[in-house]
C-alpha cells in the first residue's frame, strides 16, 4: 500500500461515516449523507475539492461550542430521516429539541453550515420566546428580523 488515501465512488461513500470535531475536544460521529445536508460541509467534504476534510473524512468546527455542533448534527440526522417523508405522515417538530440557551448561537451557526430550514425554525423559537420580532419578507426567501 502506497499511504495514498484511496477515494471511493459515491455510492460507497453515502455510507461513510463522518468524524466532525470541536475545539473544545469533543467528536461526533455521523453518515455521510447526514453530514450533506449541510451545504458548507457538503463543500468541504467534496471529493472533487480534495480538501482535507475530503480525503481524512474529518471536519474541524473550531468556532462553535460543541452544544451547538451537537445539536446541529441532531437536526442533519433528523432532516435525514424525515426529508422524504410523505405530506400526510406527520413529522415531530424540532424546535421542541432547541433548548432557549442555544437558540441565538445555534441560529448563527445554521446560518453559516447553511441550515435554512432550521434557521427559519429558529427565528420561530427566538419570536415566541420575545428575543426577536419578524419584519416580513424581503424576497422569496429571506426573512427580515429585529433582534430585541
């Protein structure tokens, strides 16, 4: 063996898993097709980048506390799992999961790992709990809000 990284097809790599680390230390581990549903890790894990995080299969959140990388991959698993699922069969809600302390940070880092769905979850939470208050539409899909 050469100590080349071997890059496998898509099909294999659906089922790899993912090690996405925190500066404080902690790991989580998750499949790889849970880890796409974010568009900034789905950027770094590319295998046509050749990042880092591509060839080791590790992807490093240096600016985010590890409770919010963890919920973070909390919500990647749970659209995994219910993003198919038909309109008639009901859905939990997430925003039950989303702790008020977490609610601001995990916003922005939605934001930045490109969560939309839990973004506009979020701003939800955050109207309700009086910490935000929403101004209306902007375009399609961006949404105006006023932090309190």
């Amino acid at each position: 063996m050469s100590g080349d990284v071997e890059m496998r097809d898509g099909a294999q790599a659906a089922d790899d898993w993912v090690l996405i680390t925190t500066q404080e230390g902690f790991s989580f581990m998750v499949k790889r097709k849970v880890a796409l549903i974010s568009g900034t890790l789905r950027n770094m894990l590319s295998t046509e980048s050749n990042f880092r995080e591509a060839i080791l299969s590790v992807c490093d959140i240096p600016d985010t506390r590890a409770a919010v990388v963890e919920k973070l991959c909390e919500y990647m698993a749970y659209k995994a799992l219910y993003e198919n699922t038909p309109p008639k069969e009901e859905v939990p809600d997430f925003t039950e999961r989303i702790p008020p302390e977490l609610a601001l940070e995990l916003l922005v880092a939605a934001d930045y790992y490109e969560g939309k769905c839990l973004s506009v979850s979020l701003i939800l939470v955050l109207t309700v709990m009086g910490m935000f208050s929403v101004a209306g539409f902007v375009g399609s899909n961006d949404l105006c809000v006023h932090i309190l």
